[in-house]
C-alpha cells in the first residue's frame, strides 16, 4: 500500500497549533463512543498517557519517509500495548476516535482524499503494530 505521505504531513501540520487539544479531543471523543474502553485506562497517567500519544503521532509523521525505522518502532510499540491490556480488537476503536478527531479538527480541510490517506494510514499502522504484538491465535480471535 502506498500512502500519500505529503496529504499526511500537510493535514497533521495544521493540528499541530492545537496538538494538546487535539489529543484531549482524541481520548474524550474515543470514550464518548466507546465508554467500554474507559476501564482499561483507570490505571493509567492520563497527562503522561496524552504526551505519549502525542509524541507517537509526531514521530510517525515525521518519519513517513523512513519506513524502516517507522516500521521497527511501531512494532515495538504494539509489543508494549499488549503488556498493557490492548487487544487486536481495540484498533478500530482508537482509528474511529482519530479519524473522529481530525475532521473535527480540519473543518472544510477533512476531504474524501484526506480522510482516505489517513484510513490507509491508519490501516498500515495497525498492521505494523500487531506483526509486532505477537498475539497467540486464540487472542486474535475472539471478536
């Protein structure tokens, strides 16, 4: 799949201003829409929690044309989210609340096109993510 990298950047560079509040956004949209995803963050550092999302977006941006890279922290990434309780059936919920996010965020700016580079995006990212999570077949198929 390629991604369109420059729709990537250019979108996430004009919520970047806002990027607190976006992520503040992100969490409150995700649990409005899923109040079943609230309990698996009751032990969680919300403030650090929101940084680290943050931070994981930015570094995935900045690093769109470095798949190598990207690819092996993302899927150390999905190795440390099942250490902390997230199952394959989770990823949709979180890519909803960001797809969510960002037409609220781009207005008039969250095209067809757009919101399809970040669906593919999201899509790779989450595949990336679980090759690297290493789930027993028995956990991948509970949905």
């Amino acid at each position: 799949m390629s991604l369109k990298v420059e729709l990537l950047e250019q979108s996430f560079e004009k919520v970047k201003p806002e990027a607190n509040e976006f992520v503040e956004s992100f969490y409150a949209n995700m649990f409005a829409d899923n109040p079943e995803a609230k309990p698996l963050f009751e032990h969680t550092d919300m403030k650090k929690q929101k940084q680290m999302l943050l931070q994981s977006l930015v570094f995935t941006v900045e690093n769109l044309r470095k798949p190598e890279e990207l690819s092996s922290a993302l899927k150390g990434l999905g190795a440390r989210h099942v250490k902390y309780g997230a199952l394959p059936v989770h990823y949709p919920i979180v890519g909803s609340a960001l797809l969510k996010t960002f037409e609220q965020y781009l207005g008039d700016q969250w095209t067809p096109e757009v919101k399809q580079a970040w669906i593919d995006a999201y899509q790779a990212i989450t595949e990336l993510m679980l090759s690297g999570a290493d789930y027993d077949k028995a956990e991948t198929q509970l949905s």
